[in-house]
C-alpha cells in the first residue's frame, strides 16, 4: 500500500489533473486504486462524475471506519474508487484541532484501507494547515506539482523549511514540473536548476489545452486522448514515479 498525496501551497498548479490521471493510470496498470478528494471545491469528484452522500460530512471522515467505507464510490473504471469531497471538508482544521494527537488522525483513517487497496492517492488542498501536516504524517510520497517559475521556487523552499523545523522526512518529496512552456526561458532555467536535485522527475506535464478539456470529457486525459501528447506525458510520468513506489 502506498500513500501518495498530491500537494501544493500554492493552487492553480495541476494538482487535481494530476491526481485524477495518475490514479486512472495506477488502476490501468492492475493496482486497486483509491483517490481520496481532499479539497472542498470537489473538482477530482466532478472530473469522475461523483457525488457525495448528504450526510458524509468532515466530521464523518474523521470517525473513518465504517463512515468511509460506506461512501466510497465506484468510477466508470475497473479497480479505481473514489472518496468524494464534501464542500465541508472546508472545516477539516477546525475538527482536526478538537483531537487529540491530531496530526495522526488522518493516518488512522487511512490504515484501514490498506489491507483492500495497493495505491491510495489524496488530492489536497493548498496552503499549509493542521489538515496539510496531516497529509505530510499520513503520506509515503507527496508528490509535488511545480510550475517552474520564481514564485514556485519560493513556495518550494517555505514547504522545504516547514518539513526541517518540523523534522518531518523530506525524502518524501518529489517534484513534478507541470503547466511547463518549453518555449519560455524561465522554465527552461528553472527546470535545469531544479533538476541537479534528488527526486526531481524527469519526465514533466506540458501545458496543453488536453488538460483543460478534462472538464468538458468530465475523464481522465488518457481515457479520452490515450495518444495524445498530454495523455502519453502522464504515462510517462505515471511509468517513472513507480520507481519510488
């Protein structure tokens, strides 16, 4: 069972595109697949054409249990599941901070999913919160979509110097350049510099109007454009981030 949250703190990034087509990928390759929408906006829900149920609200998801189980959701696609979001899930700080040991919960939720799927992926909301550092406990990878400009380098290094003074395991981090324009200087420069790190991907996202039309298809780019060259760029990235898995 891997963990594998998809987090910026910045938004407006890929993360939800990110999310929905990895997970597509994962339970394409055989692996029974989870994604779990974190984010109050339910975009990953509305990507895969699902509803929460009335009554599943944040503080249901924090009892985890028998509450999940009950609400996960089946996709169009064979061995792909999703939780979906409720626009609740907005409170999950303040519930979060009535527990105690609070930056555990959402690992504990987590753990009794392990034993019935192999890849559990979170599409998070951005910013850095209680719910944020519980993704950062609860995560085996957290994979990091980055825009390769100026301004991402510096939300990058304010996440970098969280997980220091937090003494959390930065190897756990891995960048995936998205939305790059190749034709741009700045991503060009900013690519090659990030790309002396360890755990940097080399295959990346372009930005291409593919994406965009996932909201008209309401699929995953490799479902309805497998060979298009945004639906082969996930492969590819879904083919390298499996050797961290």
């Amino acid at each position: 069972m891997a963990i594998i949250a998809v987090y910026n703190i910045k938004g407006g990034v890929g993360k939800t595109a990110t999310s929905v087509n990895l997970s597509y990928l994962s339970a394409g390759s055989g692996k029974q697949t989870l994604l779990c929408d974190l984010d109050p906006q339910g975009s990953a829900s509305y990507y895969f054409r699902v509803k929460s149920a009335k009554k599943f609200r944040a503080d249901k998801f924090l009892k985890g249990g028998k509450h999940i189980e009950r609400n996960i959701r089946g996709t169009d696609y064979e061995d792909l599941d999703i939780l979906p979001a409720d626009f609740s899930y907005r409170n999950l700080d303040l519930a979060l901070d009535e527990i105690k040991k609070s930056r555990q919960q959402l690992r504990k939720v987590l753990n009794p999913l392990t034993d019935e799927y192999d890849h559990l992926f979170l599409d998070c909301p951005p910013n850095i919160t209680l719910l944020s550092e519980n993704i950062f406990y609860a995560a085996d990878i957290l994979l990091i979509p980055f825009i390769p400009t100026t301004l991402s380098m510096l939300s990058f290094s304010k996440l970098l110097d969280f997980f220091k003074q937090s003494d959390l395991d930065r190897k756990k981090i891995i960048v995936l350049f998205s939305m790059v324009e190749k034709r741009k200087k700045i991503h060009q420069d900013m690519m090659q510099h990030l790309n002396s790190r360890k755990r940097v991907l080399n295959m990346f996202i372009p930005y291409l109007a593919d994406v965009e039309k996932m909201g008209v298809h309401r699929k995953p780019v490799p479902a309805f454009s497998p060979n298009s060259v945004a639906g082969q760029a996930y492969t590819d990235v879904w083919d390298e981030l499996q050797e961290y898995i």
